[in-house]
C-alpha cells in the first residue's frame, strides 16, 4: 500500500534542515535521493517508525519547492501485525508535518509558570503541597477550602507547570499535556479519579428556613491567588479584570470549520482559525507567576503504595516513592513510559466514567492490564497470576475477561444491573453477590498493577 498527500505545506526556513532534524529522529540511514529539476527538488527517506501499533520500514518521497513542502508519498517496505489502511499512513504524515511546524521557531522562547486546574472527588482534601520533577518542576496542592462529611465533595487541585515556550498558546498546550500525564499516574498511585474542570449550568437547590427553590448557575472555580475565572483548561480561562474576555462570546483563538454550502452531508471546507480576544493579562500573570514551596506545608507520606480501593471518606495519602516514579518515567525507555501512561490513562478513565458505570470500570481495569502486559510481554491472566499475591482467582478474573470486557466491547452487555435495577435490595440476592465480586476483582488488578510498579519501576 502507498498513500500520496497532496496538500501544501507552508514552511519558513531551510525546509531540508526542518525535515532532517525531525527524521532523523528515526532514520536508519542518509537521505537516498536528493536531486533537482526545475523549482523542485526530491528526496527519500528510509526510516523505521510506528504507524498505528506496527513497528515498520517506511519509504518517504517529498517534493519541495523553495517555501513549501508540495506532496509527500509514504510507502511501508515490512508488515506489521496490524493491517494498515490510507488513514493510517495520512494520520502519520499530518502528524509528522505538525512536528515539521513546531521543530523550529524564529521568536525566542520565554519562561512561564501555567497554572492547570483538576477536581478529584472525596471527603476531604489531600494535605499539603507536594514538588515533582517530570520533564520540568510542577508543584501540585489542593486550594485550601473547608472539607464535608461527604464522598462526593468536590476538590480543586492547582498544578503550577514552569514551562520555556514561544508564546501563551505553547506554554499552555505543553503544561496541560503534561498535567493530563501526571493525574493519569496519579490515580494510579493514589486510587483517586482526576479530571480537569469543566464548566455547565447545573440545577441547585436552594433553602430558606422551610422553603426550597431550584436556580440555574454555571460552575467553574475562581482563583482568588492568580485572581483568575475558571469555566476550563482552555478558552474558559480568564483574568478577573479583563472585561472584554469575560464578556465575549468567544475567547482566546478560535478555531472553526463549515460545511460546504451549509449541508452536513457534503465536505467540511478548510479550518479558518482567528483571535477573538487577546488574553493579554492571562499572559502577564503566567510570565509572572513562579513557584513557590511552603516546605513547612509539605505533605506526609505513607511508606508504600496501597494495593486495596480507596475509599471516598478515607484521608488520601501520598506514597514515598511519588517523586522517585516520576523520576523514573523520565529516565527509562519511551516504548516502557508510553505502556505505563496507557495503563494510568485505563485506570483514570475507570475511575472518572465508571463511577456509576460499574461495567465500564471493569472492562478499563482489563485495558489498564493488558497495556502493561503488551510491554511484559504477558497475556492477561499470565500477567495477573504473576505479579498478584494471595489473592488471585483466575476463575474470577478470567470471567472479568470474557464476560464483563468482551462482553461490554464486543457487544454492549451490561452486567452489573445498569439496565435492571432492583429497589428491593432485600430480596436482590445476584447484585450482592456482583458486588462482592467487583471487589474481589478491583483489589486483584489493583494489586497486580501496582506490584508491577514495585517490582519493575521502583524495585
């Protein structure tokens, strides 16, 4: 199979310099063809990369004109596992295009301090605030807000990211990638589901005395240190004092694509993106902003990793071993980091949406296996029989396999009463017995998951 994209791309500067020193990232040897013919030139590429999950030889054809790349041919030399089609190999040469644009900026770069916003749901707070190197200093902590005698409480935890980049735009597109990394761990170590703000208008109930009524209001955060309105991580944020941000419709840049001739059946036309507002002030308060330790509000560790669930009106306690993980996943193999940051995204993924979902939270916790299994080179239950303790059940965790994962996948089977609930809970015998064994099964993939870490991380 070989697939041609014809689409120009604009590029300042050297244009072979700019693709050189992004292939040979991956390139097994020199350029094979360099020759000229009129205002064009060509080159060829031989390189081994990853299209799609299949480790491949690749031939890449370029024409170039003085300011442009003009069409690129992309043409697999080896098989991989998995079949390949022509949005696999479109997707590879986009995406290798996108990292062709960002290689090389002719503006300086400047230091920020990005603040990105999460929420973990939990009777109270973690305390303290806790600095992890990761690519960079972050220092993470709750905003200090009274705790309730609830499960379902909300928290907001800051991530204070320092970041060298371009512009605002950059700053803050590298800080959320990497906080949305750092949750994915985290929940893994701490058994706690982080997802970034995001704001709607919701239902309240209000009281007064004897009397109750309902309003409409939007959620969000205010931070009252950066004097910053949160509605999200993206265009939701905003300075307090910047009218016209806080009063536009749209904010920050916008990015928007029609359809042609106002019809969704026909094609999308191409992405027209512009500046609605400036966000000069936001700026301001990023290059400004530093971080800031309190080592006298540092947080209190435990010794090791709890291989059991958490839960929700339990104090949530920090590992030792949370700045040495981190640590690690800089330092160890990209193939190693990458299986592990798929294993974290399953587990917060079955955390997040699977908290009413039992099904889906099951069938994430299998994904969150075999993503470590795929590195170990394990199959799934030669996986869990290896690194789980006394507790494994391989009758258990296969039915997990085969009934709850496949089952939910493979043909939308809900397995937990989602669609048939009981409200006779003394006489609905199979959901007690469902329970017991989603408990049984979440503490078996826990611990697995975690002895894993143990064992090839931290050991």
């Amino acid at each position: 199979m070989e697939f041609t994209y014809n689409k120009p791309l604009k590029i300042k500067g050297n244009i072979v310099n700019r693709l050189d020193a992004i292939l040979s990232k991956v390139r097994q040897n020199s350029i094979i063809k360099n020759t000229t013919d009129n205002e064009f030139r060509y080159l060829t590429y031989l390189i081994n990369d990853e299209i799609s999950g299949n480790k491949l030889d690749l031939m890449l054809d370029f024409i170039i004109s003085k300011d442009e790349i003009f069409s690129t041919s992309i043409k697999p030399l080896s098989e991989g596992d998995k079949e390949l089609n022509e949005y696999d190999l479109k997707n590879y040469i986009i995406s290798m295009y996108q990292d062709v644009l960002l290689s090389e900026n002719n503006e300086d770069f400047n230091s920020y301090t990005i603040r990105v916003y999460a929420s973990i749901l939990n009777a109270s707070k973690f305390k303290g605030e806790i600095e992890i190197n990761y690519f960079g200093k972050v220092l993470m902590k709750c905003f200090d807000f009274p705790d309730k005698h609830e499960p379902l409480t909300e928290h907001i935890v800051l991530f204070d990211v320092e970041v060298n980049a371009v512009n605002l735009d950059h700053a803050r597109s590298i800080a959320f990638n990497k906080v949305k990394e750092i949750c994915s761990v985290l929940s893994l170590l701490l058994d706690v589901g982080f997802k970034f703000l995001f704001s709607e208008f919701k239902h309240f109930i209000l009281r007064d005395g004897a009397e109750f009524s309902i309003n409409r209001y939007r959620t969000g955060f205010i931070d009252t240190e950066l004097n910053l309105v949160v509605k999200d991580n993206m265009n939701g944020l905003k300075h307090a004092a910047d009218e016209d941000d806080l009063s536009n419709i749209f904010s920050g840049k916008i990015s928007t694509r029609m359809f042609k001739d106002n019809d969704p059946s026909l094609e999308m036309l191409d992405q027209i993106t512009y500046d609605a507002t400036s966000k000069v002030m936001l700026e301001e308060v990023f290059k400004k902003h530093k971080i800031k330790r309190d080592k006298s509000n540092s947080i209190r560790p435990i010794d090791r990793i709890k291989k059991i669930k958490h839960v929700m009106n339990e104090p949530i306690m920090f590992p030792r071993c949370t700045k040495t993980l981190f640590r690690e996943l800089m330092q160890m193999s990209i193939e190693k980091r990458s299986a592990i940051l798929s294993c974290a995204y399953m587990y917060n993924i079955s955390l997040v949406k699977g908290d009413d979902e039992p099904t889906l939270c099951a069938s994430y916790l299998v994904c969150a296996i075999e993503s470590l299994g795929l590195y170990s080179k394990l199959k799934y239950s030669p996986f869990l029989k290896q690194y789980s303790e006394d507790n494994y059940d391989k009758g258990l965790t296969d039915y997990f396999y085969r009934t709850v994962r496949s089952g939910h996948f493979h043909s939308g089977k809900l397995l937990f009463n989602e669609c048939s609930i009981n409200f006779q809970t003394d006489h609905d015998f199979l959901f007690v017995e469902k329970q017991d064994q989603m408990h049984g099964f979440y503490n078996i993939a826990r611990g697995a998951l975690v002895k894993w870490l143990e064992d090839e991380v931290l050991a």
